[in-house]
C-alpha cells in the first residue's frame, strides 16, 4: 500500500523559531535618588532597600492583559555602574532567581562635571546607567556623548546610548535607547542646558543614520513645560522638547501626542487646562512622589520630568512598536496631586501578588525621587511555515493536495505582543496555489491548500516559496521548502482469489465432532477470559495478479453473518509471513487455554505459530445486520509492504489474521463456505503499481539510469520505502544494500 510518509524537506533557512523569539518589551525608565545611601563611613553609594518592591510590582502589574518583569529599567541618578547599578543589579537578580530570570547591567561609564571618573566616587557625581532581562534583550553596544565644556551651552552630564536587540529577531529590530537626565531648574543657563542636551542628541541621531531606526529618549528630562526656552539664540528659540520633537527623520515623539503637538505640563499652574488635546496629563505626573525626608526631593506629586519620547518608527504599529494606551507613571492614577504618592492614591495595581498595593506606594514614597515611567511595546511577528506529509507515490491523475500552514509564532500573553504576520505563498515546478495573507499573534495559523501535479508519470518535483516582508518580522525573505514524489500507473483494483478460511478456538472437541466444516463456514473473532477465544485467518492466492512494484491500497471486506452471542468491539489484523498449509490436526487451530493464563487480545493470541506478523491496523465490528459488508482499510509498514510486495511478484499466498482486540467482541463474518444466499466470502482488494516496465536504478521512471535517480534513490532508502526500481540487489526491500549495485548500474558497470 502507499505509506503516506513526509519526504525530506529542504528549507534554505532557518524558519523555525518556537520558543526563542517572545512577544512584548517592558521598559522602564526610573530616577531612584541614590544619594545618602552610603553605608557607614563609605564614599559609594547603594540603592534603597524599598526599590526592590518597586521593581517587582512594576514586573506583576497587569496592563492590556500583560505582565512582565521588566526588560530594560533606565536608571538615572546612579553613582557608578559598577558600584550603585550592581547594587541594583544583584537586588533584581535576587528578585527573579527562582524564575530562572538573569539580568545584567551596562559598563558605560558617562562623564560628568563632578566627575572623578572610573576609580573613586566623587559624592556629588550621578550619572545614568541600565540593566535589562538576558532573555529578552542583548546588548549590543553603548556610548556616552554630550557637550561638557561649560558656560551657558553645556550639560552637566553626558548622555549615555544603549543599542539592544530582542533576542530572537535580526537588526530591523534593534532599539537606539537614550538614557538622559537633562539639567534641572528653570533659571536661563538651565533651559540652555537642557537645550543643549536635546540638541546634542538631535545631532548624535543624525550624524549616525538613525534617522530611520526605532529610537526613543528616555529619562529625567527635568522640564516642566513643553514652551519654556533660553535666550539661546542658536537653539531658534525651541525648548528641549521642541529641539527633539521638530520635524524631520530623527525626531522623537511623546506618545501620548503623536502629532508633535506642543503641550505646557505645568496643570498645577492657574490656567493651565488639566487635559491638553483631550490627554488627561494629571495620571502622567512623576515628580515627586517623597515627602521629602533625606536627600529625596519632596514637595509631592506636581510635575512631569520624566518620559519616554519615541520616533515615528516605534508609534506606527509595525514591527517593533509600542503597545496603545501602555504608557503610565507607575503608581499614579491622578488622585495625589500636590502631594505623597501614598497619601489618599485610590489607585488599585492590577496583578499584584507579592505585595499590596498600599505596600507598593510606601515602597514608591521611600526609595523614589521621581516615580517610574513603564510602557510596554510588542515585537515583531515571526514566521513558522510547516508544510504537511507529502504522499511518496501517487497513482497518474490522481487528486492530490498537501496543506501548508502559516502562523505567527512569536510567543504573546496577548495578541497585543507582536504584530501581524503579513506573508505570500508561491509554488511552481509540480505544486501548484499561493496565497496573500496575515495571521495576527494567537491567530491558530492560516492553511493553505496547495495541489500536487499527476498528469505524467514519473518523478516530480516542486518548490514553495513563503515570505515575510512585515517590518522587523522574523525571517523577512523567502523560506524554500523542496518537495518531490513519483507518480506510477496504479493499475486497475484487483480482488485477489480465496483460498482458504478457518477460525482457531480452544474447544478441539467441536472440530473433531463436525469436521473441517465448522471453522471455515464463518471468519469468526471473539474475545473471552475463559477458555473461548476465537481468531480468524484467511487466506488469499495473488498469482493473477502479476508482478507489481509497490501496493496503493489494501482493504478487506466482510459481510457479517450474525448469531445471537454477536457483541460490538474492536479488531487487530496482521499480514503472516507463515503461509504453510494448516492441515486439521495443526496445533495453530487450538490456541492457548485461557483459563489456565493464555493470551486473550492482540498478536499475542496467535503468537509465533505464524511467523512474523505485520501490522495492518485495527477495525471495529459493529453489529448491525446480516448481509451488511464492512470493509476495513489496511496500512502496511515498509517491512510489511515489502513482502506483500514479493508475494504477489511470486504468486504467492497473503494471509491475513484478524484477533480480538479486547475481551467483549463477538465478531461473526461470513467465511470461506458461507451459508449465506449468495454467499458472500471474504474479499481482499488490491490496488498496486504495474512493474512490467521496472528498470533497475531507474527511480525516477523516465526510462533510463542517470545522475537524475539519485535524489529520488535516497529518498526512497532515507524513508524505508520499497520500490522496484531502487531494490537493485533484488533482495524485495531497499536498504544499504543496494547503495553499491546501485552505484554499479549508474555507472555502467
């Protein structure tokens, strides 16, 4: 019979990705306030003990159905990366070590004015530095830039860059993160100076080609408006916000005003209108959540310092972008105006198991001098294309058609977490069909059909192309599967002639009383736990049949012949490679007592009293009436087939045993002297491949040996599959052994 088995695929890239490519980014950007955290007499400064609880609430809290420890936290207001942000590091570590989550920090050290550089602390110093989930993200580089050199046009610390790439996608997808912490105060050389960091970083994204990339600013931009500027005349009047929004490739954008729309952040102020361009800016407010113990800035919750500004790449909803209505100041729902983050906040933080709420907002007040600001943005879509089993033959004209099935294979919480995965399917060669089109994240996958060509005989091959051209997607390009089968002349379906029947039982006394007559009018299978269990064989003559080389199809037929015991249940049918004659007296037809332990179900009924058996499958009886014919469908394995093969080449006998497959079945067929009108005895169908024309060697079937057999050859032998043309050796299977006589006939030997 045909085994439907999947011919080896030749995929031109690497397309699977299940499992290493994860939807959604958390990003955090975080002002912490290190100062006075110095233990004892020491110079270097830690981090609050209550930022560990910020952390991991900012990690449960549930926003659009996500939740997620952090990716990447920006954290300005550091002393040293290695002493401040390790600090921070080893608490987040501690965090998430049971989770089998690893974090690490970024090396850049940014200058500053009060710098002492790498060695000492200097206690007035704070720079800006990074740690992010290894996961999820790689760091592939940082710098530090900026315009130190004093006087009204310089910053007091150098902005720092980090470039990152989520694990699992290529380039297209990597972040240009700047990590800023602009200068503070709203004196004329303190807008300059936050104008002049805002221009360095303008000028740094278009000096290095990222006008096209997905950028974003982050940080402490200490501005409390968005009109506020200096008497600077080269900035054009601008304020640090203006400089980077302006038009052109290398602006970012405040995601809650897409449009560049210039917005005064000071709502406290009197008229000043608490929700510009219908936004609601009061929930946004990030400064200051203390009450303004220790060095923590107080003076509650009345300004918005710090955010996360984006290029136009990240705010279009393709590929790497961010998550609508994902931006939020942690912690803050808009009822602290004017005051601690913890004192009369209604605000509940969904998701949270670790701590309550109330403890959260303690934790805020204590170790925060700004609150975080959290945004989540999804990534792209990744391409997973699996092209179904491919039929290793198929008969001339035959109808014929594989599934191919195209999903969306980045791993999401929500269908929010990547973006759709746009595709096309082409075929050519000997597949026909293609499509267009788009499985969103969670989607299940989109099936395509695609059709097999079996006008003309012989080997076949084909080639399917799928390619995905979304932004960032995983596997832009094409993914190449090679697909290739032979088509044969099946021939005409064939009932190979009855040769014999008899059903074996345990009762020897019942054939001795009535003769070789009561177990061949019936093909009867019964289960029993005493001492009455029944198996059937049959036996089938395929001399006129010719010689074939391979089976398409092989079923049996039986009409039933009911009795009043006969009970529904389940069959097992095997090919015996035994055909001897089985005379009255042959022990074969008395099967083990099953009172005393014998064997009641499967092949162990038989056991080796037939040789080897080869599987054919399985059937159910289902009692319904006499005369009713069911027919059961075989599949053979490569073994099985290959002698199915060599018997009919010989004219030789098939023999077919049926068992019970459980205890409950009572099975009555009508059998080889059916008492049936008309008698209706068991039939074996064959459907097979002509091999009056087989050429040794030649398993593409074009009718003569060359270099063109080879492909097919090994597909043959890599299956396990029999075909005449590849058993060079004529030993009825193909295996390594005929690898050296088919080499021989390919050569001329």
């Amino acid at each position: 019979m045909r085994n439907f088995i999947l011919l080896p695929i030749i995929c031109w890239s690497c397309f699977l990705f299940s499992g290493s490519a994860q939807g959604q980014l958390r990003i955090v950007t975080y002002n912490t306030n290190t100062f006075e955290t110095e233990a004892g007499n020491s110079n270097v400064r830690t981090v609050r003990d209550e930022a560990d609880i910020v952390i991991e609430a900012i990690g449960e809290e549930i926003v659009n159905g996500i939740a997620r420890p952090a990716d990447i936290i920006l954290l300005q207001e550091q002393q040293q990366p290695d002493t401040t942000t390790q600090d921070f590091l080893n608490r987040v570590n501690a965090i998430y070590q049971s989770q089998g989550i690893t974090y690490a920090r970024g090396f850049e050290v940014g200058n500053t004015t009060t710098s002492s550089g790498f060695g000492t602390p200097n206690a007035g110093e704070i720079r800006q530095s990074v740690i992010y989930r290894t996961d999820s993200v790689e760091l592939i580089s940082e710098d530090s830039f900026g315009d130190l050199s004093g006087g009204l046009i310089s910053q007091p610390r150098e902005t720092l860059l980090h470039h990152f790439r989520p694990v699992g996608f290529g380039s297209d997808s990597d972040l240009y993160i700047f990590n800023a912490h602009f200068e503070a105060g709203d004196f004329n050389e303190d807008m300059a100076g936050r104008e002049t960091e805002a221009d360095q970083i303008r000028n740094y994204i278009d000096s290095n080609n990222l006008g096209n990339r997905n950028v974003i600013v982050a940080g402490d931009l200490n501005v409390s408006d968005n009109f506020s500027s200096s008497s600077v005349t080269s900035f054009g009047n601008l304020s640090a916000l203006e400089i980077l929004t302006a038009s052109g490739d290398g602006r970012v954008l405040d995601p809650l005003f897409p449009n560049g729309e210039v917005v005064n952040f000071s709502i406290l102020d009197p008229g000043v209108t608490n929700t510009p361009f219908g936004v609601d800016l009061a929930p946004l407010l990030t400064q200051s959540p203390s009450g303004g113990s220790g060095a923590l800035v107080g003076g509650g919750i009345d300004d918005r310092f710090d955010f996360i500004l984006q290029s136009d790449e990240l705010l279009d909803g393709n590929g790497v972008a961010s998550i609508a209505n994902s931006l939020r100041a942690f912690g803050n729902n808009g009822s602290t105006l004017n005051t601690r983050i913890n004192n009369g906040n209604s605000i509940t933080i969904n998701g949270l198991t670790s701590f309550s709420t109330s403890q959260v907002l303690n934790a805020l007040e204590a170790a925060s001098d700004h609150l975080p600001v959290v945004e989540d943005f999804q990534l792209p879509a990744t391409l997973l294309a699996e092209l179904g089993a491919v039929p290793l033959e198929l008969a001339l004209d035959e109808v014929a058609m594989v599934e191919l099935v195209i999903s969306n294979d980045t791993e999401v919480q929500t269908a929010l977490g990547a973006d759709d995965l746009d595709f096309v399917v082409t075929s050519s060669g000997s597949v026909s069909g293609g499509v267009i089109g788009t499985d969103s994240a969670l989607g299940g996958g989109v099936s395509v059909i695609l059709t097999l060509d079996t006008s003309e005989l012989g080997f076949q091959s084909g080639v399917v192309n799928v390619s995905s051209n979304g932004e960032g997607a995983s596997l832009n390009g094409s993914t190449q599967f090679q697909v290739s089968y032979v088509v044969g002349d099946a021939g005409p379906q064939t009932a190979a002639a009855l040769a014999g029947v008899f059903s074996a039982q345990v009762e020897e006394d019942e054939i001795d009383a009535f003769g070789d007559g009561i177990d061949t009018a019936f093909f009867n299978v019964q289960g029993d736990d005493d001492a009455f269990t029944v198996y059937s064989l049959v036996d089938f003559d395929t001399s006129s049949i010719g010689e074939i080389s391979s089976i398409n199809s092989l079923s049996l037929e039986l009409t039933q012949s009911n009795a009043f015991f006969s009970a529904s249940g389940g069959l097992e049918y095997f090919l015996a490679t035994d055909t001897r004659d089985v005379l009255l007296t042959d022990s074969a037809r008395f099967i083990s007592d099953q009172a005393n332990g014998g064997a009641n179900t499967g092949a162990a009924v038989v056991g080796n009293a037939f040789g080897t058996l080869h599987p054919l499958g399985t059937g159910t009886y289902n009692v319904s009436a006499t005369g009713d014919v069911d027919t059961v469908l075989f599949s053979l394995d490569a073994a099985g087939e290959a002698f199915a093969v060599s018997q009919i080449n010989s004219g030789s006998l098939l023999r077919i045993i049926a068992t019970p497959a459980d205890a409950d079945v009572q099975a009555t067929y009508s059998g080889a002297g059916s008492i049936l009108d008309p008698p209706s005895p068991p039939v074996l169908n064959v459907s097979a491949t002509v091999a009056a024309s087989v050429i040794k060697g030649d398993v593409d079937t074009d009718g003569d040996v060359d270099f063109d057999d080879i492909a097919p050859f090994i597909v043959v032998l890599q299956n396990g599959t029999f075909q005449a043309e590849a058993d060079t050796d004529c030993s009825t299977v193909v295996d390594f052994g005929d690898i050296a006589s088919f080499i021989a006939i390919l050569i001329g030997q």
